[in-house]
C-alpha cells in the first residue's frame, strides 16, 4: 500500500479511483460462518486494520502535499461488496440502523464516495466495482470483451480477480475500453488453491483517456 501511495506521487495521476473492497470484513462473511477460520474474527479489528492500511496508502501522498499543496488529486471510492458487508448488517438487523455503517470507515474524510454498484462515469468512462445483469443483480460473467458487448459503454471495474483488457472499435471512429483489473494484494487466498492464486495484482493506470 506504501508503495501504490508513492507510485500516486511519482505519476501525478489527474484522478485516483479506487474500485472497492479495500476493506474486507471476513467478520462479517457469511461463508465463513460456521468454520474454524472464522474463529477469533472481530468487526472492530476489521475497521482498524483498513483505516491502518489507508494510512499506508494516503501517508506518500500527503507528505508530498506538506510542500506541494497544488497537487490536489481527485480522489474516487466505488464501493464495494465487502464494503457493503458493513451495510447488509443493518439491513438484515435492523437494531443496528445508523450503529453500523459506512460512517465507521470515515472514507469521505479523503475521497468522494460512490455507492456499491452506481456507476461514476469519469471522462466517458465508468468506473464502478462490478457491472450487475439488470435482470438479476449477479455480476456479469464472462471477459472484459464479452461485458463490452453486454453494456455497451466503456468500463473499469474491479471484484474479479485477474487483469482483462478488451478494445473495441465502434462505427464512427471512436473506441469503447472494458478493463478489469480486481486484485492488488501480496499474499494468497487459501481458497483459491495453487492454480487460482497465479493471477495479476497491480493498478493500472490509464493515460489521455478522456472519451
């Protein structure tokens, strides 16, 4: 995270986006339930650790601005399913409304947040954690080439965890960019086994990419 926060003050990007589940909440996962691992889990840690790990991120970013105050980036938060995690609990309990929520991440503090799923089209770009069928709510399946053809817009999403990058030129000479790009952590997931843990994890930036 330190290093994607010192990688911000080198490139100077125009606008930083994140696309969600910086936070994770495996307290709050309900396929865990029940299982060994889930032992000893706590809602507070998992708060503690993602404000922790943002400090890391921001820390460059913000000593670079002690001396160069007009570098002022804007900052995007598309939430994401594990954010939303968060939310479903007073959703589904709701003795808990306006005790837990997204307010507890204090996110607005730094970035300009979006909620889970509402698309914030950037310079002709949407950027949002997935792209959901309408008809079901799911994520849709499939590359980025086939989510192009589905949506008809350019994207960038995260959630699925693996770099895909589709071009696709339309009729009157412009270009539609469908990129997903839904890992950026070091270690790996034991539920992905050997195999499933040989994916890209990184940032991607995207350069003169207005329309």
């Amino acid at each position: 995270l330190t290093a994607i926060g010192q990688y911000i003050v080198d490139k100077k990007p125009d606008i930083v986006v994140n696309i969600g589940d910086f936070y994770d909440f495996p307290s709050l996962s309900s396929y865990d339930k029940g299982k060994t691992s889930f032992e000893g889990r706590r809602l507070k840690d998992d708060i503690e650790y993602g404000k922790i790990g943002m400090q890391k991120l921001l820390n460059p970013l913000r000593e670079y601005q002690k001396s160069n105050p007009s570098y002022q980036p804007r900052m995007v938060f598309c939430l994401g399913n594990h954010e939303e995690r968060l939310k479903r609990v007073s959703n589904n309990n709701s003795e808990f409304e306006g005790f837990i929520g997204y307010h507890l991440l204090d996110l607005e503090k730094d970035w300009e947040v979006h909620d889970f799923l509402k698309p914030v089209n950037i310079q002709g770009i949407n950027f949002v954690h997935y792209l959901s069928n309408p008809m079901s709510g799911k994520p849709y399946g499939g590359s980025a080439a086939t989510q192009l053809k589905s949506v008809g817009t350019s994207f960038c999403v995260g959630h699925k965890q693996t770099l895909d990058v589709a071009i696709q030129p339309v009729l009157d000479g412009t270009m539609r960019i469908g990129i997903v790009a839904g890992a950026c952590y070091p270690f790996d997931e034991s539920y992905k086994g050997f195999q499933g843990n040989t994916h890209f994890r990184g940032v991607v930036m995207l350069h003169e990419a207005a329309n």
